[in-house]
C-alpha cells in the first residue's frame, strides 16, 4: 500500500499564464473604463476543460490556459469584454425565462441560446481598440439585421445550421443558464450572490449615466435600461383605461344606492348590489402624416379590446379623426367600420373639443398620438389617457432654426409609450409586439385605415 | 306527506366499500415528506411579517401561495384564517349596516363578520386576505381599511393578528386594477414566483421545510445603530430619494421611496440584521419597500460601509483586512489612495505601499494598477521609493505591456 494516491499526468505540464491574462484585462479596461467593476468583479479559474473562455452566472471566469497561450493580448481583450457582456447583459436569466415560455431544452437550444446571446454582443462591441477576432460570430452570417435583442434573433432564425458549425462554441452557463460539468455551481467559492451581481451592474450602469460621453450610444440605452424595465404597453394601456372607466361611472362594482336581491332574506341588514354601467370611451386619433398606418391600426385594436373587455356595448366607444381639425364623430361597432381621414398637422385640442361636445359626454377620452401637437391648456372635465407612440429623440441643436421639441403630455393624464417593439433588456416576455395586429390588417376592413388616408 | 327512500346495497361487512379503497388511495397520494430548504422568499416574508408591515404578495394564481401561509402560521403558532377577497362584498370588510328600531336616535351600527370576531376572541392570528385583485373596487377599498388601519367595521384587529394580502399581478388580473401611490406606499411588495425544482420534487413526495429566520436578542441594539447609520448615511448623500412620487406609468402601483417607505425600510433592515439572514433576503425586501431603484443604491451603498475605513488601514497596514472580490477590494485600495491624497505624509504614503504590497500577494496584480499609479504619482521628490515597491514589479510590468498593446491598437486604426 502506498500513502498517497497514484496521479495521472494527463493534463499539459505548465500553468495559465496569468499575467499575460491580467495584461489583457488592463487593456479592456483601458479601453472601456466604464466597464472596469465588472470586469474587476470576475474571479478567475484556470480550467482544461474548458475550450476558451467562458463565464458561469456566479460571475467566475473559466480560463483555458492553451487559449491563453496562442491568442494575442489584444484579442484576450475583446474576449474578456464579450464574457463580461454576456453577464451584464444577464444572458442567463434571459434565456432560461425564454427556455421557459418556449419550452425548449437540451444541448441543441443551449447552443442556440448561445449564438443569439453572441450575436446581440457581438455587433457593437468592437472596435476602438478592442479587434474584432475573424472567427467572431456576428449576425450577418446569417443575413440577419445588426442591433437586435437575443430573443429577437432566436425569434427570428432557426439557427440551426449555423449551430452544426459552431458546435464549439461555448461561453458558459452565464450566457444561456445551462449548468456546464466543469463550473463550480451556486455553492462554490467566489461566486456572486443574485444581490452582489445586481450591484455590481448597478454600479456599472451608474458609471456609465454618471458620464454618459465616455460610453457608445448601446451601452448609453443598457444603461438606462437595466434597471428601468419598460413594461408592455399593452397592458398599460389596458390598465389605464379600465382604471379611467373604473373610477368614472364604474364597470361593475357593488354600491348601495341599489338595495341586493340577498337583503330579502336578511330583513334588517342593507346589503349591497353589483351593478354594471358601461363605460362611454371616445377616442381621439391623431391621423397626421407623422403617425403611421400600422401604429395606428395597432393601436384602435387594442383601444377595441379593451373596450370590449370592460364592457362596452355596442355604440360606447366612439372614434375622432384627428388632424389640424377634428374629423366626425363615429360610433365604434366593429374594428373594420373605423374610417380614419386626414393628414397633414395635427392639433389635438379640437380633437379634445369635439369629444367633449358630443352626446353623450364621454367619460373616458383616450388620445393616441405621437405627441407632436399643442395640448389643451385646462384639464377636460373627463379622464385622459394618452397613448404616446414613440419617436427617437432627435439631438438638440439649437443653431438649427427648424429645430422643435414638442410639448409634454400634460400632468393631468395618464401617459402609456407605445412601441412597436420591445427593446428592453431585462423583459419578461421578450417578443414582436403587435404581430396579431398586423395579422388584423391583412384583414378586408381594416384597408380602409390606409386608403382614406391622403 | 313526501318520504324520501334511501335503498342501501347489502355488502359484505369484512369487502372495504369503493370509496374507502378510494380514500385510502387518497390518503396514500397526500402523504409526503419534508426536507430542510432554505427559500428567500419565505424567509422575506417572515421577516416582513415578524415587523408587523402589511405585506402584499403578488403572484399569479396557483403557485402554492397559501400552502406557503399555511406553514408560517404554524412556524410563528399563529391560528391562520384565509379570506378570499373576491366572493366577498364590501360590507363583509367594512361592517353590515343594520338599521335597528330607532335609527336616527341610536345610529346604524355596522356588524362585523363572524371570522373577524372569532380573530379578535382568539387574540392572536394570521389573517391572509387573498385574491385581492379580483375583488370588485369597493371591496378592495373596504379591504384595505382592514389592512392599513386594522379594523372591521367597529371591531378593532388586536395588535398580535399579522395580516397578509395577495393579488395576482396586473398583467394577469381580470381587471387591470392596480394601487394608488400612497396604497403601494404602506405595502411591502413580494413577488412570488414558484421554483421549479421545489414544485418537482414536492410532486414527488418531499416538500420543502424552510427554516425560518429567527431574532437573536443580543444583536437588537446593534441591528438598530447599524440601521439608523445606514439609513440615514445614506439619505445624506441621496436627499433626492428621500421622496420621489412615481412619475412614469411603469412605477404605478409600486413601492416608492417616502419618509414613510424609507422608515418601514429602517425596520425592516434592523430586523433583518437581527435575523442574520442573506443579503439576497434584505433585497428582495429593501427592493420591495423603497423600489427597485432607490432599493438597489441602498444596498450599493450597504456594500460601500462594509469596506475597511481607509484611515485604520493606513494606520495599522501590515493588519489590513481586504474584501476578496476584485472590484471592491480595487475600491477600498482607491479609497485608501485618496485618503493619501487628502493628507499626504511620508509615514501614510509609505503605508499606503504596505498595504498594496499586501493586496498583491492574494490578488490578480492588474486590480492594482490604478491605484498603485496614483500612489506614486503623490510622492514628494525627497520621499525615497520604499522597499516594497519592487514586489509590485509585476504590476509595473503588466501596466507596460497593456499600455503597449492600447497603443498598437490605437496605431493599427
């Protein structure tokens, strides 16, 4: 018997070359200083078995010490930018809430998951002093736009035929959340907690909305983003108007001005009785040229549904045209009798007006414009809800005399952004929002939103 | 007169009849086990509960949120008494008005429901209100009378009943309903997510049995001092938090950040240093009384009071007790270094060179540049370069070496 155990030698015979790694390290934060907490934050293990580098979510990085060996510093550079991306960009938890609504698995979608999450990196991280290495994946191998979200792109390509090829790819439980043999797991040493890891991409997006000038425009929008996640309009829209129709006359709700059917059973005691008023809903749409057909026909769908779910009957919801002057009121039977006409300027006060002359006085006005127009100065004696589509905001410039900046919705409504797609990084429920909309457009009736249109 | 007849089967009396085999089968498929399972959000919970805050979990329906009640009310020996909110009316909450012989004299007194008397009998209790969101608007309005001010009709909740809400989040509520500003105010928002690995193995017979926090008394005074420090350490450099009205519609319904929110935050920070439970569990309560925003700085800034005070490292180096992770051992370091800045002396700048010296020994050297380089741009041309400068020659090395490979970059564009 021997006192120790036989070892293998199979592993190679020298060690990670941590300095020219950390050398590597300083050069990425040389060149994006912002970034420097979380890359400082990654602890770093050297491991074989690992074919590159790549990052589990505990925020460890695993080093393959031959990588580091044959790769130049300056690409170390970029590979450490591109792992530290996967995890502020929170790929992990991304792709396992978008495993868990698809409800695909296996090594197969881990690698789809991971090519989407490179293509999302690697389109606008390289560059200014950081090289794009020839082998990097970018979406353009398979002909697909720059400038998209991970689930977009795994919405959009199969991907697979790419992956038969990149089947060597491998950035990590940090980049598509499944767990790799090799990684030390949640209870291994150095790892950071859920806590620690929202600090320190707090931290990195508070360095970066400190001073905005240093970062690139994509990680400007991360940033402000990472901790603001936008919620899906539509279901701010919805909640909006049934909160308007709710408190303005009610849906339904208990009130004692009816006495209960119960209460002749119970001879003293007053109870109370659902009673159900349908709202009356009138919505303003601007149809100047600067809106377009799709976000319109978007948007009166979803005014419709909602009206529907809150109980409208036929004739309670009514619908104004709106440019530089308010086209008629029309009562809203079905989606496809809606005739939008105008064009041109908008001015939504004479939208405002005309709603609030109409018979029966709406309770509920909602506006859905792009906000380029003057607002009415006094509070309309009704609820307001403001759908807003949104526009980029274009550069102040004050030399340029065309230069305008429209005016806020006033304070006195409810204000819900509307997007055609969801550019959000942290989502729940990351898709192409308005995908059954444009169905409803192919429909006969809903032409007539592009053809009254000049 | 009508008779009813009832023919009843002659079974044997030793054969078990159908639906006592079905019973048994029953009794077979509810028996399961238990394993010690740490689970944050239970644990945030309890410690909201134990603070005696309202608390309101949101979550979609169906996720085990009562069978979670069920098991603090027996972990805290409270009686639990669930209400579903949502086959209520209002006057179940707010007292049934009954209009007696001589009204104008005598007034109308609003009785309470039988289960809010029994709560007060018993004087202690779990009181879960569920499917808040649901419930039409009057009953959410009586409802949460009984929450904030802890009455039911003329009945006054005794202070030893918790009460606990629920509601489906909006995007899954049937009516859109969502808070007003000063309601999401008062609240502490849970959100209840079920994990899939405790649904799986909970189907297969062995439950979770988490173990609940518990207050240690001879930490109180110091879970109070450190909380009123952090709290108001951090409202200092912050005055802006310190109230801040949601303003986009995506806020609404949400916590906010409030004298009052940031005292319930207080509480809820001391309760849970008293607790010693993880910062994870902190967060997901923190986050949930002040909002994500303000919720995360406080924490970032919990994190930035537990690195080493610059002056006694610079006062006792060779004793210097450094964070481990990278980017905040980098931090206390430029810390430390700025501290030099402040009041340079020989004596600090040279023990600013200990503890670097030191740092390096468990550290990747490239944390090191950035300080190690500002170090040295704060010597006095009579200073003599210490000893303990050469240690760092890895660090000058690899400063070089990346300084090049910026520059062949920057030549190669």
């Amino acid at each position: 018997m021997t006192d120790t155990p036989p070892t293998l030698h199979t592993g190679p015979t020298h060690r990670l070359d941590t300095a020219k790694l950390l050398t590597a390290r300083m050069h990425a934060v040389k060149v994006r200083p912002y970034l420097a907490d979380a890359l400082f934050a990654l602890h770093v293990v050297e491991d074989w078995a690992v074919p590159t580098m790549a990052v589990d979510m505990h925020w460890r990085c695993y080093v393959s010490p031959g990588f580091v060996d044959r790769t130049p510093v300056e690409e170390l550079a970029g590979v450490w930018v591109h792992e530290v991306c996967h995890l502020l960009r929170d790929h992990h938890g991304r792709s396992q809430r978008y495993a868990a609504e698809h409800g695909e698995h296996g090594p197969g979608e881990r690698l789809r998951h991971n090519i989407a999450a490179d293509f999302e990196i690697n389109d606008d991280i390289y560059g200014d002093g950081l090289p794009q290495p020839t082998d990097a994946i970018v979406p353009s191998l398979m002909g697909l736009p720059e400038g998209l979200l991970m689930e977009q792109y795994l919405n959009r390509a199969s991907l697979s035929d790419l992956a038969r090829d990149l089947a060597w790819l491998e950035c990590g439980s940090g980049a598509d959340g499944h767990q790799r043999p090799w990684e030390l797991g949640p209870d291994g040493a150095n790892g950071l907690t859920r806590q620690q890891r929202d600090a320190v991409r707090f931290r990195v997006a508070e360095g970066i909305n400190g001073r905005p000038g240093t970062a690139p425009d994509g990680w400007r929008r991360w940033a402000q983003r990472v901790f603001h996640q936008p919620q899906p309009w539509r279901h701010l829209l919805g909640a909006a108007v049934r909160s308007a129709v709710g408190t303005a006359g009610g849906s339904q709700n208990h009130s004692y001005r009816r006495p209960s059917r119960r209460a002749a059973g119970v001879p003293k005691v007053v109870l109370p009785r659902l009673v159900r008023q349908p709202p009356k809903v009138c919505v303003v749409i601007d149809t100047s040229g600067s809106v377009s057909d799709t976000e319109l026909g978007i948007a009166l769908v979803e005014v419709a549904a909602i009206s529907r779910a809150v109980g409208g009957r036929r004739g309670s919801v009514s619908v104004i045209s709106c440019d530089a002057a308010a086209g008629v009121a029309a009562p809203l039977c079905q989606e496809e009798d809606i005739e939008l006409i105008g064009g041109g300027g908008t001015d939504l006060r004479s939208g405002f007006a005309r709603a609030m002359s109409s018979r029966p006085r709406p309770e509920v006005v909602v506006a859905l414009t792009d906000g380029h127009t003057p607002w009415p100065a006094t509070q309309p004696p009704c609820k307001t809800v403001v759908g807003l589509f949104r526009r980029p905001v274009p550069a102040v410039d004050e030399d340029n005399p065309h230069y305008y900046q429209p005016d806020p919705p006033p304070p006195w409504a409810r204000v819900v952004t509307i997007g055609l797609v969801l550019r959000t990084l942290q989502h729940r429920q990351p898709r192409v929002i308005g995908v059954e909309a444009f169905d409803m457009l192919q429909q006969p009736g809903f032409s007539g939103v592009a053809q009254h249109r000049r | 007169m009508n008779s009813i007849s009832v023919s009843i089967p002659d079974l044997p009396t030793d054969e078990p009849t159908p639906l006592a085999i079905a019973d048994d089968l029953l009794s077979l498929l509810k028996t399961s086990t238990t394993e010690p399972r740490s689970d944050e959000q239970l644990e945030a919970l309890s410690i909201a509960v134990a603070a005696d805050l309202p608390v309101l979990l949101w979550g979609e329906p169906g996720i085990g949120k009562t069978a979670v009640l069920t098991q603090l009310a027996a972990s805290l020996e409270l009686p639990l008494t669930t209400v579903i909110a949502s086959v209520h009316e209002p006057s179940d909450f707010s007292g049934l008005p009954i209009v007696g012989d001589d009204p104008e004299q005598r007034g109308v007194p609003m009785a309470p429901p039988r289960w809010a008397v029994e709560l007060v009998k018993a004087g202690r209790g779990l009181l879960f209100l569920d499917e808040l969101s649901t419930a039409t608007p009057a009953v959410q309005a009586a409802l949460l009378r009984v929450v904030l001010e802890r009455r039911v009709g003329a009945l006054r909740l005794p202070p030893d009943v918790r009460i606990v809400a629920a509601a489906n989040p909006r995007a899954s509520a049937a009516d859109g309903w969502d808070l007003t500003p000063p309601l999401a105010n008062r609240f502490v928002h849970l959100h209840w997510a079920h994990d899939q690995e405790v649904v799986v193995r909970g189907l297969g017979g062995v439950w979770p049995r988490a173990e609940l926090p518990s207050l240690d008394r001879e930490r109180l005074p110091e879970a109070v001092s450190f909380a009123r420090r952090a709290i108001c350490g951090f409202l200092t450099v912050r005055p802006k938090l310190i109230h801040q009205l949601p303003g986009a519609e995506t806020q609404r319904g949400r916590a906010w950040p409030s004298p009052r929110s940031w005292e319930a935050a207080m509480t809820l920070l001391a309760f849970a240093t008293a607790a010693r439970v993880s910062r994870d569990v902190l967060a997901l309560l923190i986050r949930g009384v002040v909002g994500d925003g303000a919720g995360i700085e406080l924490l970032a800034h919990l994190d930035r009071m537990e690195l080493p005070d610059p002056e006694s490292l610079l006062a006792d180096p060779t004793a210097a007790h450094l964070p481990v992770r990278g980017d905040l051992r980098r931090a206390a370091l430029e810390a430390m270094v700025s501290a030099v800045q402040s009041r340079p002396t020989r004596q600090r700048w040279e023990a600013a060179w200990v503890v670097l010296a030191q740092a390096l020994e468990t550290s990747a050297a490239d944390l090191l540049v950035t300080p190690a380089t500002a170090l040295a741009e704060l010597r006095h041309e009579d200073w003599e370069v210490p000893d303990t400068i050469e240690q760092l020659s890895e660090v000058v090395s690899i400063t070089q070496r990346a300084s090049q490979s910026v520059r062949t970059m920057g030549a190669s564009r």
